[in-house]
C-alpha cells in the first residue's frame, strides 16, 4: 500500500515538474500581449478628439482659449487607457502550439466577439488557476513602468512593444531588430 502510494506521489510530481510554467517566459508574453492591446486602444483614439490641459492660449484670432490637446497627447487620457489596458487579460488563456509545445497567451474571443481561429491549433493549459495570473501579471508591469511608457507614447515612440518589453524592462530576451519591416 505505501509503496503504491509513493508511485502515485512520483507520478504526480513528475507531472507538475512537466507543466511548470516559467515565470520569466510568462511575463514576458504578457508584456507582448499587453502591448498588442495598447496599441489597438491608442489606433481607436479619434485624431480629432482635443482635451483640456488647464490654462489658455491665444487663437489665431488673438481670442482667448482653453488649452487642448489630443487625446494622443494627453497624459490623463493615456494614464486612464493604461489603467484599463489589463482587463483585456481575461480574455486571455495560456496554451502550448500543437505544432511545436511552445507556451503561448492568447485570446479566447477576438475584439470582434469572434472566436479566435488559431483555438483549434492550440492545447490548453488547465493545471492551475494561473489565469488569473496573467491579469496580475500586466498590471505590475503597468504599475511599475507607467511612468516610462507614458513619455514613450507621448514621444510616438515606434515599435513600444520591443521598447518597453525588451529595452526597458528586460522581461523579454534581446531579439534583433526585424529588418523585414523595411520592405514593407
Ligand atoms: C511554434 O509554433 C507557432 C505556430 O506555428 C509559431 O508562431 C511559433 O513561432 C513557434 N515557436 C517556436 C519556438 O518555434
Ligand atoms: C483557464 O482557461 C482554460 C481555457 O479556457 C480553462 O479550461 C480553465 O478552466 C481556466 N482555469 C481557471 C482556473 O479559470
Ligand atoms: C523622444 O524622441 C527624441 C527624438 O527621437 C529623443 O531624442 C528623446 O530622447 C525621446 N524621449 C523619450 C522620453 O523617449
């Protein structure tokens, strides 16, 4: 009897060890995807939106004016975006590619309300409740990094992601610059 036990707790830690996610890989897919959902909530931010800084300027006309500038612009619309940015977490799952076992995070639904295509190539991972985890995941980043990625917007910084998730934070490994971008 206790030596079928033991088979059945080595079984099991063999298991786990098997599952385990790392950590470090994790984070950095979150910030990946986190900058995917950045930019599909600055691209909805209308042109032609102006907001309010405080304070006035002179017109054209020399009359007197409230101080905008647009939303793209504005610390606080930016600020209140990123506050936001991690609720697109729950959408998220964690899966491996069939193809290859690689860990992903992907959408389950798609900003559409579509289903995501790419479910069918994919296993999900349902060991745990780290899904949560990936909300929580995002918002340290954004807590902690708020204050770098804003002036990073504000300066049209191109390429945020690689910026912030490389560059800054070193949550993701150094990848070369994609030189296919220029061909386009
Ligand atoms: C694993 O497969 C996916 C889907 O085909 C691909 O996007 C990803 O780059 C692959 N990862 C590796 C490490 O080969
Ligand atoms: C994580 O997501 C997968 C896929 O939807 C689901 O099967 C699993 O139950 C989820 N785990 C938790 C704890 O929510
Ligand atoms: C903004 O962009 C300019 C020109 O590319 C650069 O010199 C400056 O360091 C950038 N500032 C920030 C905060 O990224």
């Amino acid at each position: 009897m206790i030596k079928l036990s033991n088979l059945c707790l080595l079984i099991i830690i063999s298991h786990l060890t098997i599952a385990k996610i790392d950590v470090d890989e994790l984070k950095c897919l979150v910030c990946k995807r986190t900058f995917d959902e950045l930019k599909l909530k600055l691209d909805k931010l209308d042109p032609t939106l102006h907001t309010e800084i405080g304070g006035y300027q002179l017109d054209t006309e020399g009359n007197l004016k409230k101080k905008t500038v647009s939303q793209a612009k504005s610390e606080i619309v930016l600020s209140d975006i990123l506050d936001e940015v991690c609720n697109a977490m729950d959408e998220y799952v964690r899966v491996t590619w069939k193809s290859n076992g690689t860990l992903a995070i992907v959408r389950m639904i798609m900003p559409d309300s579509s289903m995501n295509p790419i479910l069918s190539d994919v296993n999900f991972i349902t060991d745990d409740d780290l899904n949560k985890s990936l909300k929580y995941y995002c918002e340290e980043l954004v807590e902690m990094y708020e204050e770098t990625i804003i002036p990073e917007i504000l300066n049209e910084t191109e390429d945020l992601e690689r910026t912030i998730c490389q560059t800054k934070t070193n949550l993701c490994p150094l990848e070369p610059a994609q030189e296919a971008k220029t061909e386009l």
